[in-house]
C-alpha cells in the first residue's frame, strides 16, 4: 500500500500541473523514509530550481523536513538552492 501511494505521489510529482506537483511535494517530505530520498533527490533539485515560486517553496520546504533525517541528501542540493534565493 504505501508503494502504491508513494508511486502516485512521485507521477504527481513529475507532472504539468504545478499545484499537483508541489502538494506532492510537500506530502512527500512527510512520508518519504530515507532510502526513497536518494531515488527522487534529482526531482527534487529540479524542483528547486522551477519558475513556479509554489513549487519551488514546496521543494524547499521539503529539503527542510529532510534535512532531519536525510542530511547528506540535502546538503547536495547547494548550487539549487542558492539559485533560487538569489
């Protein structure tokens, strides 16, 4: 079941619509257990770095929640956040 849920999450995630991808997002960041962050780390660096200023707060607002369990992760995420607060 939970694959199940993880697996929707992440094709929302990778979808068009923006409020789609960044509820994804932040309902990730929630239930995400450390082995799964290494697989979307590239999703969410690319959605840091997104135009839409929702999903890029969702993804670090996520990075902030990971960043607790995960730090490794996170911490190579550096050039993308920097982008996008400047």
């Amino acid at each position: 079941v939970v694959f199940i849920c993880m697996s929707c999450l992440m094709k929302d995630m990778t979808g068009k619509n923006d409020c789609y991808r960044a509820n994804a997002i932040r309902t990730l960041s929630r239930v995400l257990d450390p082995a799964m962050a290494a697989q979307i780390d590239r999703y969410l660096k690319t959605a840091i770095v997104d135009k839409n200023p929702f999903v890029a707060s969702a993804a670090l607002v996520c990075g902030n929640h990971l960043l607790r369990s995960v730090p490794e992760v996170v911490k190579r995420w550096v050039n993308e956040i920097q982008e996008t607060v400047q």
